[in-house]
C-alpha cells in the first residue's frame, strides 16, 4: 500500500468530482476518523486509517485488498471506477437517473439504458455528466455517463441511448475475479 | 596709458579664465541635491557635437556642474573645522539597481500591487504565483542546459539522469508541466540513501494536502458550457410560463376542456413531462403551450 502520486491523486479527484461534485471534500473530511486513499497494484483504496495502520503488519505480496476498491489506474494513468465504488458514490450523487423496472435487468447486464429504459432523470444534467443509476424504488443499480443532456433526452427518439454503462451491481458475479 | 591698458588686458585675460557663473538652459534641468544628481532634458547641439564633440561635451558638463554648485551654494552652510559645510536634503530620486546587491528587494518594491484575473479565485496569492512561474522557469532552463550538455557530449541519456546531475542530485530540480515519471532507474534511485517507497502513514497531514488538491481540483475555471446554458434558460422561461398559464383562471380555460375533447380525453390526464413522446405524432391531448 503506497501513497497516491500528486499528479495520480489529481486524476482520483477530478474523476470522483465528475460523480459527486463537490462532495468529495464529505469523504476525506469525515467525522468518524480520518479515510485516506491508497494504492496498491495500480488499485485505488479507499481505507480508514485505523484499518490502515494494521494493514501494515502484511507484506506487499501477501496483502489482496485493504478497505475499498475504488478503481483501478491504467497503464497510460487513466483511472476506472469498479462497481465498489458505488456504495461511497450513491449517497452523495448529484445527478441520477432511475430505470424502468423493465429495464433493470437488461442494465445489470452491462448495457447502455435506451430512451425507452429511461424512467426519471435529474434536470439540468450535461452530456458526459457522471450519473449514478437507481431503481425506481431508489436502490443504486450503478453508475454511468449521460450520452444525451437533460433536454436533449425529451426530444430524443426511444431507441437512442440516454446514459452509457459504465458499471452495474452484475459485475459482482460477471467480473468476480477481477474487481478487487 | 600703456600700463592701464595693461592691466585691463591682464583683467579681462583674468575674466575669461573663470566662466561666468550663470548657466542659461533651454529647459530647465531636474536637481537632485540629496544624491548631487542632475539630469539635463535638453536636445544636443547636432552641429557642435559632430564638429568639436570632446570640447562641446566639456563644456556642456561644465554648464550643469555649475548648475549643481550653485543649488548647494543655495543651502543653508555652516562652518565646521575651517570648512564651509552644507547639509544635503534628503534624496528625492532612487536608485534601482540593474542586478547585484539589492535588486530583488528593488524589484519587490516595484511590484507592489497586482493585479488578479477576472477568472480567477479572489483568493489567490498572485505574488506566490510570480514565484512559481519563476521557479518554474528556472527549473525549465536548468533541465534545458543539462540536455545541452549530454547533447553535446553526444550520449543518450533519460532526462532524469539529466535532472539528477546538479549538484544537489536534482533534489530542488522542479517537475517540469506533464513532464512524465520515469521508469526503472529514476531520480529517487539516483539519491543515495534515498527510500524508493513513501511511508504507509505519513507524518504529514495528508488530510490537508488532499483537500488542498480537491480544491484546486474543484475551483477549475469552468468552461462556458453553452449547451447548458441554453437548457437552462430554457426551462426558467418554460417555469415563467407555466406559472403564468396557473395564474390566469380565465373563462377560457375552464371552457376549453369542457368544450372540446371527449370524456375520455378528460380522464386521461397528460403527464407532464414524464410522457413518451413520438415525435411523428402530433399530440392533442393535454395542455396547450404557448
């Protein structure tokens, strides 16, 4: 477990700003302790300091994981969030999209929502603007990036795509292996 | 006769040697007593300069001394130990060294005001941000001048060896914009004594560092999204309308959905924005927008 590089920890926080605005400040100024990232095998982890400290009792080889995966840096520095980042993103989103009980399952097996699937959306989102996608009874099914503004959605044909997938709760059984 | 004409001779031989006190100047010069400067505003004579340069340039330093001399003969004196004695005021021009001792200082005291972008955070040190562009410069040439050096030495060698090759193995050295970091061998390999790996726990507070850079992260000048703009402006106008529509109970409009549409229009309510619309069908139902 390694501290953040500055020029890494910029690129965390700039792709975490993208979801949650400027509620990122709410995650490393908590009341409950001190939270700090960490990476660890180009993995990003979200850990509180406690947790942390007795982590360090393990060497590099033997350590899996240590608190929560946010995401994981590329080769070329690029950083992409995995579905275990949802359980900090969903409670300080800022933009939501709910889909259609219909279309719930077709999006938790990884496909972009359509129009049609569409059931509510925050007003005033921008393309490209980072969502966080719920049920229609509010229950975080994962999160993605809006194809289409607000009000571009209402004039679009059903068939169009209205918010890329980017992960989905699915991934908890499809990529197993891969997400911590 | 001959020897009053003598002596007038030998008078007026006398009366050329010491030049006349009085200086006549087109434009009068700037006296700075309280340094003994005098700075002459007037034109060169073109013609004299060009002719007899050394004495008309004599002759003119004479004039302005004389001018110095005559403003201290203007000051109060005193007679201290058999010398006449005058007290300089106090010094109106200052000297703003080109380079050396005290320059910086010169320099700080030239820019004591600046000025802070109209984009920018109010809160910004600008005289902070001076020094880092500064800094930066400085770290720019320092890196430009080792390339120069391993080029003309003609070998090949990554910039970071480059950027460690100072005296204080690159350690003041700044990073260079998007400058990338190297791989295998670096700097920090470079520094004997010197842990590749940081701390897990640092003694640092993190804490601020990290709000500091999610601040910096935050406060982005945001582009003009003109997109957004547009929407948004558009739904305040569409808000601005629909109140008007609900505050105007006129006779029409409790006429109107009696009159037309038949009773199964009226059940169905339009939903207001949560509908789907098909664009190829023209919608009746529901309330009209003007």
């Amino acid at each position: 477990m390694k501290r953040l590089t500055d020029e890494r920890a910029k690129i965390l926080f700039e792709h975490l700003s993208k979801y949650i605005g400027t509620n990122v400040k709410q995650l490393i100024d908590r009341p409950d302790g001190t939270y700090c990232f960490r990476e660890h095998r180009d993995r990003v982890y979200y850990v509180s300091e406690r947790i942390l400290k007795l982590s360090e009792c393990f060497g590099f080889k033997q350590l899996v994981c240590v608190g929560t995966c946010f995401g994981k840096f590329s080769k070329t520095n690029k950083l992409k969030f995995h579905i275990t980042a949802l359980y900090y993103l969903a409670p300080y989103a800022q933009y939501k999209v709910w889909v259609k009980p219909s279309f719930e399952q077709q999006f938790l097996y990884g496909n972009h929502i359509p129009k049609t699937g569409l059931g509510r959306i925050t007003e005033n989102a921008g393309q490209y603007q980072g969502v966080v996608v719920y049920s229609m009874n509010d229950l975080p099914l994962g999160f993605g990036v809006l194809a289409r503004s607000t009000t571009d959605c209402k004039t679009a044909d059903p068939m169009t795509t209205v918010c890329f997938h980017q992960s989905d709760i699915g991934e908890y059984i499809r990529a197993e292996d891969t997400l911590f | 006769m001959d020897v009053v004409k003598e002596v007038l001779a030998k008078h007026q031989k006398e009366l050329d040697k010491y030049k006349p006190i009085t200086v006549e100047k087109h434009l009068e010069c700037r006296l700075d007593l309280g340094t003994l400067l005098i700075t002459d505003p007037n034109d060169f004579d073109d013609r004299e300069l060009r002719d007899n340069k050394e004495e008309y340039l004599a002759a003119l330093t004479r004039d302005n001394t004389q001018l110095l001399v005559n403003a201290i003969w203007e000051l109060s004196t005193e007679r201290v130990d058999e010398s006449i004695v005058a007290k300089l005021p106090e010094p109106t021009t200052k000297w703003v060294p080109t380079y050396g001792f005290k320059r910086a200082e010169a320099e700080k005291a030239k820019d004591w005001v600046l000025e802070v972008p109209q984009n920018a955070d109010p809160n910004t040190d600008m005289f902070q941000k001076k020094i880092d562009l500064r800094n930066e410069k400085v770290a720019k040439n320092e890196i430009q001048r080792m390339k120069n050096i391993v080029r003309a030495k003609k070998i090949d060698m990554p910039r970071s060896v480059a950027k460690s090759s100072t005296a204080s193995v690159g350690k003041f050295q700044n990073k260079l914009p998007k400058e990338k970091e190297a791989r295998g061998l670096g700097i920090k390999e470079l520094i004997p004594g010197g842990k590749r790996k940081q701390s897990h726990i640092t003694q640092t507070p993190e804490k601020e560092a990290n709000l500091d850079l999610i601040k910096s992260v935050l406060n982005k000048k945001p582009k003009l999204d003109v997109d957004k703009a547009i929407s948004m402006e558009k739904r305040g106008n569409r808000l601005a309308r629909e109140a008007e529509a609900e505050n105007e109970p006129t006779k029409k409009g409790n006429k109107k959905p009696k009159g037309k549409g038949s009773r199964k229009a009226v059940g169905k309510k339009s939903k207001g924005n949560h509908g789907q619309r098909a664009p190829g069908k023209k919608a009746q139902a529901g309330r009209k927008r003007r």
